[in-house]
C-alpha cells in the first residue's frame, strides 16, 4: 500500500496532553486484546486508520469484527497438529497477542 508512515510521524502534531492520554492507555495494555481494543488503547479512530491504510472507515470497521475464515483454517490444521497459533503485533514497549483473528 502507498502512503504508509511511521506511527512517530502520525503523531508528531499531537498534544503533550493526548500524548500523555495515550502513554498512560499504552501502560495499562494487556496482553491479549482484538484489533478493536488495541486501536482504542493507542487513541486511533477507524476513520484516521481508514486514511492511513487507504482506505474506507466500513473497511476498517468489517475487519475490526471479522473472523478471517482463512486464518480459523489455519489454526486448526495447527491445533490438529498440536500446536496453538498465535498472531502477534511487535510494538518497541512490547508485543500483543491479536485474539479476534479466529
């Protein structure tokens, strides 16, 4: 996709006070979250991640409360093996593990 930047220069225009909003969520993240949760936690809305990934905000809503039917294929070929799938989101203060994605 074109027109990706880094989170740091999505942010650079911010408020020392949202930017604080947003440290004290970051703080307070589990380890487990959906995509919903974890866009919330980071104080993005569908429609700023809509812009960002080009796209429309539904498209961003439909993914938030999708379950990837070609992922739940996935896991289960993995659990029938006997093992567990996970997918996780690396971030600098640490990882997240994406629990809606079937």
């Amino acid at each position: 996709m074109s027109g990706r930047k880094p989170f740091s220069e999505l942010t650079k225009d911010w408020s020392k006070n949202r930017l604080q909003r947003v440290e004290a969520r970051k703080a307070g993240l589990r380890e487990e979250m959906t995509l919903a949760e974890l866009r919330k936690a980071l104080d993005i809305t569908q429609g700023a991640l809509a812009k960002e990934l080009d796209v429309q905000q539904p498209f961003v809503a439909k993914l938030e409360g999708s379950q990837d039917a070609r992922i739940s294929k996935v896991r289960r070929v993995i659990e029938a093996m006997g093992g567990e799938l996970e997918i996780k989101a690396h971030f600098p203060e640490g990882d997240v593990t994406i629990s809606n994605l079937g």
